[in-house]
C-alpha cells in the first residue's frame, strides 16, 4: 500500500475535527448547557462543513473521506445549534 503525504496529512486533520467536536457535542447532549457556547460559532462552523460535504461530492475522484468527516462534524454541530436554539429562546429561562 502506497500511502501519499497528502492522504495522512488529510487523515490527521479528519481524525482532529472529529475529535475536536465530539468533547462539546457530547458534553452538551449530555448537560444541556449551553451557556458558553457562542450561537455564531456553532452556525458557521456546521455551514463549513456542509459545503466541504459538498466539495466532497464535487471531486474527482469523490472525496469520502471528507464527506464522511464532516458529515460527522455537521451533525455535532446541528446538535449543538439546535439544543442552543432551544435554550435560548424555547425553554422559558430568562435571557441574560
């Protein structure tokens, strides 16, 4: 198997997006805290990844790899958004 840089280069980044989401996504499922969390940040950074899911796609060949990581990504993200979303403005707490 010949395994070029730019592969493990990309497979480093995959596994430290993923490992960089999963920590808050699972803390927040978990504590539906969502006090410090910044609603832009959550919305931009899941709208990324939903257009390198896109990118994916629209490679030749089809980057799965990149799909798949941030798919997984974009789901954390959602996640995140939405619990946030409701907090915010759904779930009768006093805003701040």
């Amino acid at each position: 198997m010949n395994i070029s840089l730019f592969e493990i280069f990309g497979t480093l980044a995959a596994i430290c997006m993923v490992l960089g989401y999963m920590p808050q996504a699972i803390y927040t499922i978990r504590t539906r805290d969502t006090d410090a969390i910044a609603l832009p940040t959550f919305l931009l950074m899941g709208l990324g990844s939903i257009f390198f899911i896109v990118q994916g796609f629209f490679s030749d060949p089809v980057n799965i790899p990149l799909i798949v990581t941030n798919t997984i990504t974009a789901v954390c993200s959602a996640i995140v958004f939405g619990i946030k979303i409701y907090n915010d403005y759904f779930s009768g707490r006093p805003q701040k």
